[in-house]
C-alpha cells in the first residue's frame, strides 16, 4: 500500500483556512481517505474558530514532553499541537489534511515523504473583514496579524496556492481541487 501524502494548510490569518478545511472535510472526509485531524491548543474551546482540543498550558507542556504531538508550535501566544496518530494514519495510506504554521514546514517536510504545502490566500481588504467579522482578536491584535509576514517556503517541498477571494464555495472548490490534483 502507498503512503499517504501529508497536505500542510498554511496562509495568513483571515485567509480563510478554517473555512476551506471545513468545507474539504465535508466533501472529502467521508470517503475516508482523507484525514483531517483536530489540532490541540492553549485556547478556551468556546473561544470561537475551529473545534479544537481545549489544552491548559500545563497539560499541553505535559503532552508534548511524553511525545503526545506529531508536531507542535507557538504563535499568536498560544501553543499548537497536532496528534500523534498522524504517522499511522499516513502509514495507512491515507491522506491527512492539517492547519500549520509555515514555521515548521521544513521540519515536518524532512520527516515525512511526501508532503505537499497548500497555502491559502486572500487580498489584504477580505482578509481584514474576516478578522473582524470573526471579532476574536481587539483592534490592535488585528493590525499584528494583517502586518504579519509569511516564513519563506523551505526548499524542495511542493506548494499549491489557492486564492480565497470569492464566496465560501468558490473557496472551497479550489481548495479540494489543490487537495485532489493527482501529481502529490
């Protein structure tokens, strides 16, 4: 059986990733060839956004140190992790679809064969009223994020780039096209 490919969704904030990867895991997920796994993070769960696994810093720090993570990062003051079960479920030959910081491209990248980076983008004006509609972050936490520059992408690994400026189905279209091109 082939290994499954390990898709990295990256892109600024109010690109529209949480969007797009709700949408791709309504069509794709129930095929059940693609996984979409539920990231961990130091943020309350109803703190809006992506249903996610709500980690206090302890138990998250806890988790990580006894190797609990695929892969793990800090950005935004909180921490992120992704489970551990994603090396068996590549191994199984299915594919898995994740939320990351580009931060750690490169590391991921030089671990697991193949992986594909899928950047989502949007013009600066939607992405700043997507923050704003979403209203989790004050004014000046806006203004960081919109400002923000992306990490170069790491040499060797794949990007497929989906620009996100249309409606939520357009968007979506275009994100699991990028997922189900054949050449990964």
């Amino acid at each position: 059986m082939a290994r499954g490919t390990l898709f990295l969704v990256v892109g600024p904030s109010g690109a529209g990733k949480d969007t797009l990867i709700a949408g791709a895991r309504a069509a794709l997920e129930p095929g059940g060839v693609y996984v979409f796994p539920r990231r961990a993070i130091t943020r309350p769960a109803g703190a809006g956004g992506e249903d996610h696994e709500a980690l206090l810093r302890e138990t998250f720090a806890e988790r990580s140190a006894e190797g609990g993570f695929f892969a793990t990062w800090h950005a935004h003051g909180l921490d992120y992790g992704l489970p551990g079960c994603i090396s068996a479920t590549l191994e199984s030959g299915r594919h898995v679809v994740a939320n990351v910081s580009r931060a750690i491209l490169g590391d991921v990248a030089q671990r697991v064969s193949p992986t594909v980076a899928v950047e989502v983008t949007a013009p600066p004006e939607i992405r700043a009223r997507r923050l704003a509609d979403r209203a989790r972050e004050d004014e000046a936490d806006t203004a960081r994020r919109l400002a923000r520059e992306g990490a170069p992408f790491p040499d060797g690994i794949p990007v497929r780039r989906v620009v996100n400026d249309g409606t939520p189905e357009e968007g979506i279209a275009r994100f699991v096209a990028a997922l189900t091109e054949t050449d990964a």
